[in-house]
C-alpha cells in the first residue's frame, strides 16, 4: 500500500542545511497498522507530510497503492490526495464557523460527482461510526476535545480512503479519551483502512501492528 525508496528531505537556508529524511525505505502492507515513534525534530512529521502528499522529497520515491506519485503534477497530486487519503491531526484543524456535519462534509466539496444529497448521507454516516449522532448541528466550540477528535476523524472517513495518516491523534487527549480514540481506529483500521500514525506515547504505539523508531531522518527499526 506504501512504498518509500531512498526517500530524502533538505530544508536549506543561508547557513545550514537540515536532512529531514535522509534515505528512508519503507514499506507498509495494506491493511497494516503502524506507528512512528522518536525523538522532536527526527522527522516524523516530515515523513508523514511525504506520505500525504503535502511536501514534496527532494529525492526517492513515494508510491501508493501501486501508483508512483512522486512525479504527479500540483492537480494530480490534489487529486489523488484526495480520493485516496485521509488526514487526522493532533490540533483537530476543525473549521470554528461551522457546524459538526458542515466540518465532516468538506472533503467532499472537492469531488464534482458527489451531490449535495449524497454529501450530506455520508457524513451522516461518518458521524455515526464516530458515535456523534446526536451532535450534527453543533459547533467545534461546543464540544470537548474527545467529541472534536471524533469529528476529525469522521472528516477522515467521509471520502472512504484507503490510508489513514494520523499526527499525535491524542496528543492533546487524556488517557481516558486517548484510549477510546485508539479503540476507534483499531476499528477502523479491522475494516480494512491502512493506517500510519505518529506518536510520542509508548502506551499507544503498542497497539498498532508495528512500531517504526526515527533518528536524526533515518530508520532505526521496521
């Protein structure tokens, strides 16, 4: 589902210049939940935005679901983000001015086939995996932290991606509300979605399938 070679980052500035990545190979299997795990500043993040397509390498390859993404124009890679990915972050990047189904409806704006009727049963039924049925009409502000995790991540479903990239999704939980955000990916992730997370708890990681440990832009264990 995931294919990395020799992938590499530089972030250059007048005086210094940084590998983010230095020549990562990584694989993940379809289906496959994994965690990424190391010290600030070893490149998680970085690994993570290649993987979304956020940033461009500076060197290697990205392939997903059997597609070399590495070279796909601005538009293509829009796109292909698009249909294929789903994004859950630590600061839950909800939008204040909307309204919990209004917020998990947005990636859909972008797809021309997908109707307004039909936007509106979806997210529906994101809301309704993520148990927040009874919150549709309320807003960010209104809800705890926990319940605004679970409309971020039913922002991630709505468009039924095939990977999940998730950033410190309970950084900013406590332990109860951690744990049952991890329940929910666990069934998420039962369902066939293919998910890479990124943490800082050791707790956490060890419920995914794998654990992956960066140092200074490298591998340490796969």
């Amino acid at each position: 589902m995931i294919q990395l070679k020799n992938l590499t980052k530089i972030f250059q500035t007048k005086e210094i210049e940084t590998a983010a990545l230095d020549g990562v190979n990584l694989h993940v299997a379809k289906g496959e939940f994994i965690s990424v795990m190391g010290p600030s500043g070893c490149g998680k993040s970085t690994l993570l935005n290649m993987i979304g397509l956020l940033d461009k390498p500076t060197g290697g390859t990205i392939e997903l679901n059997g597609a070399e993404v590495s070279g796909m124009t601005d538009r293509q890679t829009a796109g292909f983000r698009n249909r294929t990915l789903g994004f859950i972050f630590q600061s839950f990047h909800l939008i204040p001015a909307l309204n919990v189904t209004d917020n998990v409806e947005l990636p859909l704006l972008y797809r021309k086939n997908v109707s307004a009727k039909e936007r509106r049963r979806r997210a529906l039924e994101a809301l309704e995996k993520v148990e927040l049925s009874h919150r549709l009409k309320h807003f960010p502000s209104q809800l705890s932290g926990g319940q605004c995790q679970r409309v971020a991540i039913a922002r991630a479903l709505v468009g039924n991606p095939e990977i999940i990239l998730a950033d410190e999704p309970t950084g900013n939980l406590d332990s109860k509300m951690g744990g049952e955000i991890m329940a929910l990916l666990t069934a998420i992730n039962r369902e066939g979605a293919t998910i890479v997370m990124v943490t800082h708890d050791e707790r956490i990681a060890e419920q995914t399938h794998r654990i992956v440990r960066m140092l200074d832009g490298k591998l340490q264990a796969v």
